[in-house]
C-alpha cells in the first residue's frame, strides 16, 4: 500500500492557544519501504504517526492510502483499514497483564470475529515468527522487556498487516534487546512488509533504508541508504 502525503496540516487548539503539529508536511513512501522517522520531542513524529496510522484525521491537506483519499473515507472505513492493513507497535507494549501471551496475541482476532481455534493457531504462529514458540503461555510479568515487545509485535502482526508502525519499539529496552527488535523488524520489512518507525536514536535508525528528519512539523531531511 503506497502512502501520500501532500501538505498535510496538522492544528490543536489548548484554549487560545494554536499548536502547528504539521506544518505542511508532502511524503510519499512507498510499499515495501523500511522508514525511519526522527526528530527532537514535540516536532510532529507522535502527531504524523496517528495520521499516517488513520487513527487521526489532518486539519488539512491531502493523504492518499493505496490510491484513496483517507479524507473521504467514513470512520467505519478507516476503522477496517486500521484493524487489517496496518499494525501498531508503542513502547510500552501494551499488553494485557492477566493473558498469556497467546491470549494476547489473538485478542485482534477476536475483534475480527474468527473462531477460536483459528484465533489460537494464528497467534501460535505469530508468536513462532518473533521466536516466542516457547514462550506462548507466560503472562506478560513472566517475560523480558525484549520478550514483551516481541509478543506486541506478535499482536501486529496476527492480522497479516501491510504496514507497521511502531513509536519507539525500543524505547523501554537495553541495547542488547532492542537490536533483536530491530532485526525482527528488518527481517519483517524484507519479507515485504512496509515499516514506518518512530525513533529518536540514531543507532535504532540506522537499521532503516531511509530517515525521515522532522522539526517543527515540517520534513527538513530525507535520507535514503
Ligand atoms: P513528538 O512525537 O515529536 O514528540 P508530537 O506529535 O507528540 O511530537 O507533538 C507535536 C506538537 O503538538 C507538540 O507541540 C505537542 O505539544 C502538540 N500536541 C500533540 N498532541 C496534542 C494534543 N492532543 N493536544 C494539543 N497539543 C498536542
Ligand atoms: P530468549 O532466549 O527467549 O531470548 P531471554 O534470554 O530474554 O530469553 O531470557 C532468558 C530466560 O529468562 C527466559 O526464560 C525468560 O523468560 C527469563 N526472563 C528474562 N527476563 C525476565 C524477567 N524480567 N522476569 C522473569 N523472567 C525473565
């Protein structure tokens, strides 16, 4: 799914103050690419993000997902898109402390209305891809930071999705577990998929084929490697 950005705006208002989160921001990246996206606290990478993941809509200008116009499209739609082409990694992993991981893992399948045994062989396998096979009945509080993070990304991946996006995957991991994220992700990205990360590390970057530099809500650098 290709992605196109062309000066898109984004305001908030915080009483009479006005907030240019994006100010003009034109991107495309292509299906396939492997992105990084950086910048100082508070340019716009959380705020680009959300739109860029449709859980947000611009103030203005034009985003066009596989071709269509995200503006046109109604809640409902952007919800399908969201839940089937594109999934979600943060930083804290977000995971639910009371599941096990499998549990975790399939609980998008529930949403997606698949049956059980379905759901638990399809998060068996996810879980199988981030190296987590032995691993699929421990509770979030029974793993490693980096083992947690592999069970969210897991959790993004059960859909089968195009594009992941992950905000600071790393933030919460020493070096040593976040460049086995990285490589997952890398491995990821050459089976196809498109990867959009949010980082503010230049090591963590350095595993993308291009950098995205934002300031100020605005794209000042655009590397490619
Ligand atoms: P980053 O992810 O690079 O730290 P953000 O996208 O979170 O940047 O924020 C960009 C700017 O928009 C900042 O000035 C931030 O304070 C502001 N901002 C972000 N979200 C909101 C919001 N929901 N309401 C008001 N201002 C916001
Ligand atoms: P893996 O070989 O899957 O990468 P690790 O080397 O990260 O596993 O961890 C080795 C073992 O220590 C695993 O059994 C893991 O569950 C356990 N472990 C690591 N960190 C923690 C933690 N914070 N709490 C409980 N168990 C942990």
């Amino acid at each position: 799914m290709s992605i196109n950005l062309k000066e898109i705006t984004k305001i908030y208002h915080m009483g009479d103050q006005v907030v240019h989160a994006l100010a003009g921001v034109t991107l495309d990246i292509a299906a396939g690419e492997f992105t990084a996206i950086m910048g100082p606290s508070g340019s716009g990478k959380s705020t680009l993000m959300n739109i860029l993941g449709c859980l947000d809509r611009p103030t203005s200008g034009s985003y066009r997902l596989d071709g269509q116009e995200v503006a046109s499209l109604s809640d409902d739609e952007l919800a399908v898109i969201r839940n089937q082409k594109i999934g979600f990694v943060f930083q804290n992993f977000n995971l639910l402390p009371r599941m096990s991981a499998l549990q975790n893992v399939a609980l998008p399948l529930v949403y997606a209305g698949k049956a059980k045994h379905e759901r638990l062989e399809r998060a068996a396998r996810a879980l199988t891809m981030v190296g987590l096979e032995h691993r699929l009945h421990h509770r979030p509080n029974e793993l490693s930071g980096g083992q947690r993070q592999r069970v969210a990304i897991a959790r993004a991946l059960v859909n089968n999705p195009t594009i992941l996006m992950a905000d600071e995957p790393t933030g919460n991991l020493d070096t040593k577990s976040g460049d086995e994220i990285m490589q997952i992700f890398t491995e990821l990205n050459r089976q196809g998929r498109t990867i959009i990360l949010i980082t503010h590390e230049p090591d963590i970057a350095a595993f993308a084929r291009r950098i995205i530099h934002i300031r100020d809500g605005q794209v000042v650098r655009d590397e490619r490697r």
